[in-house]
C-alpha cells in the first residue's frame, strides 16, 4: 500500500509553477437576498486530451500535516487579491479524472467574503461571495435547528444559504447529478444536503421549485482536493488490476456490549450486521461476522487489510480534554489489560494511521463518528483522516448521535440499494429520498446524518 501512495499525485518539482488568471465576481447578501450576479469567466486551459501525457508519480500529500503551498490548487492569497494563482498541471489532472456528471466545489469561507472554486472536465469558474453579518449565525442555527428536528423558519433559513453558497454554481450544477464538496474553515462538516435548492421543473415534476440538495444530487465529501486526487487514482489503479481472491467482500463488527458495564448496550448492532450478512449471501459472496467477543481489536487489525467493506456497529469515543483516547469501542473495552496496551478495546484515531487497510469503503455506525478527532502536536485530524492515510477510499459516517433501533434500519436500507448495483454515493442519495418522501422520517435529523467522505 505504502509503495501505492508514494506514486500518486502532486506533481514533480519542476512542473509546480504558478500562473495568474482573471477571476469573475459573484456578490451575494443573504439579509437582502441574492445580488444580480454577473457571469463567471473561465479558466482557459488546454483540453484534457492534451494532459494525458502527464506523469502522475509524484508525492502522496499526508492528510495529518495537510496540504502545503506546493499541494494546493489554488493559492488563497491570489484569490484574495483577485488575481487567481493556479497549479496548472495540476488542474489539469484533476479535470482529467473527474466524470462527465461529476462538479467539485471548494469553498474558501473567510471572515466577510467566501471564495468557491467550481470545477468539471471541461471548464473551471471562480466565483466570490459576501455572506453578510447575519450568515454565519444563520449557519449556526440551521445545525441547531437539524438535530433538534426544530422546524421553525428553517426551510427559510436553509434557502437564504443555499443562495450564498450554491446560487453563484447553480448553472454549473444543475448539470452534473454528482457533486464533490471539499468546505475548509467554518464550513467542514457542514451538511450540505440540507439545503433547499432551486431546481428547475424538468427535474422534479411538481409544483414546487425547492427540493434539498440531495434530492436532485449524490453530495461526497473530501477534506482536500490532493487527498480526493489521491483516493481517485488509486480507485482506477485498482480497478486495472486482475481482482485478488484474498479480498473479503463485507465483515460486520458489532462487539454489542451486552456484559459490560458503564457501556450503553446496543441491542439492535447484532441484528444490524446479521441482517446485511444475509443480504451479502443472497448475492453469492461470503460475509465474515463477528459480533460480541469475536468483535475484538485484535480481530479488526488482523482482518482489516483484506476486506473490500468494514462496517462497525459500535461506540465511539470522542472527548477534547483528553484526544490521545478518541477512537472506536470494541470488545475488550473495559475488560481487558487496560489504557495503552495495543488491544485494550479501544482503537485510538492515532493507532489507524499505522495500519494498512484498502477497503473501498469503512462504515462508521457509532453516534457523531465524523466528529472523532485526536491531535498530533497542535493540528487536529480525524478519524476520516486516518483511515484515509491507512488506504482506505471511502468513509461512511455521522454527523451527530442517532438511535441504535434507526441505525440499524438506515444501513440495510443502504447496503440493499448498493448489492442492486448502485455506487456508495447513489445507495446513500436514495435512501435519503426515500425518507425524505415518508412523514415520519421527511425531516433532516432522520437521514442527513450520514454524510460519505471519499472518492
């Protein structure tokens, strides 16, 4: 895996030169509504054709130490001062491996104006927008809003957003069904689906206009452009060599905690993980379960390397005070040697670093599973993160708590829509259409939870 990573991506010293280009401007105020907007001018680059000759061995970014003025696409002081400096090269490969339907959005929020670089195999526009005073609590309180399952002005609220942040793209948009988010600063970890969109009628045969974003749209997410370059090309590596028996298509890890105490017991994780078993034999493939003790630290570092999916149905544990221990619960917990021995039940995010994990994707069914962060020196780094530097491409997670009993309905829903033939991002898309469509589950905090990191 390591000899993998050091020939992906970033380009050769010599190729790391900076050109300046024009940038459109595109002022928008959410306390008075959408600005007249003036259309964006593009990037003109050569076609993607034309960048096929270019060597793609070059470093791996490291996702711990983020990435660097060499790493980055765009330098952010140039967008500041309208003057857009670019990583040609760069941009270049990345045009190239994007897909017909697919736009990648990079939001640059600073304090009173938000930069959002759109990008699709054929063009590139830059576009800026000034929030106003009002944005960033309106942000705020929209989050509040989802995982209290407050209704109140936030469909309102979800629409003033949406003209900050997806109105100056829309054209763009509406044009590609597959949408990559890379959102620094204030906005990572914000869900972008739940905003309400303005779709045109063709896409949706109704009355009314707004739809979320999800609706009409597969979202992904990536912490950076260099990790999604890097997750993309290995996905293609892969997909070019001959498949190896050695892979276990899914193995299920549900540790329960059902003897232990001072650990909440999940009694819906062991159904959870049987029941997608099930579904994986139906189809013909062998699943590998472990529940209970079988669900051991010890297990997961032994198996992790040749399995195609991990899910774990467990505990998280997440806390700033002491980040050094953040990690995912398995059985050992509280049973075994004790804090600092390699299995004691608790797979520190640090410890996932270390380990060689390929998988195409990692569940994460543990309440506010994206929100598990350690540090190294001062620089916080996730979960994701690190299960990304392991090799993994894809990382299903949550954004809050949810219910063990809604957890376990929400992942046989997922893994369903995928064993039909759908990719992790559309099985997601329309398991949340499907509750978005059904009262009982139609409000955010039921479904846009989950969010996929990756590819």
């Amino acid at each position: 895996m390591i000899s993998e990573m050091i020939f992906i991506l970033f380009f050769l010293l010599a190729m790391m030169r900076f050109v300046s280009s024009a940038t459109a401007q595109n002022t928008n105020s959410l306390a008075s509504g959408p600005a007249k907007e003036s259309p964006a001018r593009e990037i003109s680059l050569k076609t993607v054709a034309e960048s096929q000759d270019i060597n793609y061995r070059t470093l791996n970014p490291d996702p711990i130490q983020g990435d660097t003025p060499d790493t980055a696409l765009f330098d952010i002081n140039s967008l500041i001062n309208n003057t857009p400096v670019y990583n040609p090269s760069m941009l270049l490969i990345l045009q190239s491996m994007l897909d017909n339907h697919e736009i990648l959005l990079e939001y640059f929020p600073l304090d009173t104006i938000i930069y959002i670089i759109a990008i699709t195999n054929e063009c590139t526009g830059i576009y800026s927008t000034l929030p106003g005073e009002s944005f960033w609590p309106e942000v705020q309180d929209l989050l509040r809003k989802t995982k209290l399952a407050e209704i109140n002005n936030s469909h309102a609220q979800s629409v003033k957003i949406s003209h900050v942040l997806l109105d100056p793209v829309a054209d763009k948009l509406k044009e590609k069904p597959r949408v990559i988010i890379v959102a620094h600063n204030s906005l990572n970890g914000f869900p972008f689906e739940i905003l309400y969109f303005a779709f045109p009628n063709l896409v949706f045969q109704e009355k009314k206009n707004y739809h979320y974003l999800v609706e009409g749209h597969q979202v992904v997410y990536s912490p950076s452009i260099p990790r999604w370059m890097s997750t993309r090309y290995l996905s293609k590596l892969r997909k070019e060599r001959s498949r190896q028996d050695r892979y276990l298509e899914f193995v299920g890890f549900s540790p329960g905690f059902k003897a232990h105490d001072g650990v909440q017991c999940l009694m819906e994780s062991d159904d959870e993980v049987h029941r997608i078993g099930r579904m994986f034999e139906e189809k013909g493939m062998a699943p590998m379960i472990l529940t209970d003790e079988n669900s051991n630290e010890h297990n997961f570092r032994s198996v992790a390397q040749y399995s195609k999916i991990i899910h774990l149905a467990t505990h998280s544990l997440s806390d700033d005070e002491n980040p050094e221990m953040n990690g995912l619960l398995f059985w050992e917990f509280g049973t075994g040697p004790g804090a600092g021995n390699q299995d004691d039940g608790i797979l520190e995010v640090h410890e996932i670093c270390k380990l060689n994990i390929p998988a195409e994707l990692i569940v994460l069914n543990s309440c506010a599973s994206a929100s598990i962060k350690s540090r190294n020196n001062m620089k916080w780094y996730s979960s994701a993160d690190c299960f990304f530097k392991a090799g993994a491409k894809n990382i299903l997670c949550t954004l809050w708590n949810v219910t063990d009993r809604f957890a376990q309905k929400f992942m046989v829903e997922f893994y369903r829509n995928y064993l039909s033939g759908m990719s992790f991002s559309l099985a997601l898309q329309k398991v949340k259409i499907r509750m978005i469509g059904e009262p009982s589950t139609s409000l955010p905090i039921n479904w846009a939870a989950y969010v996929l990191i990756g590819e």
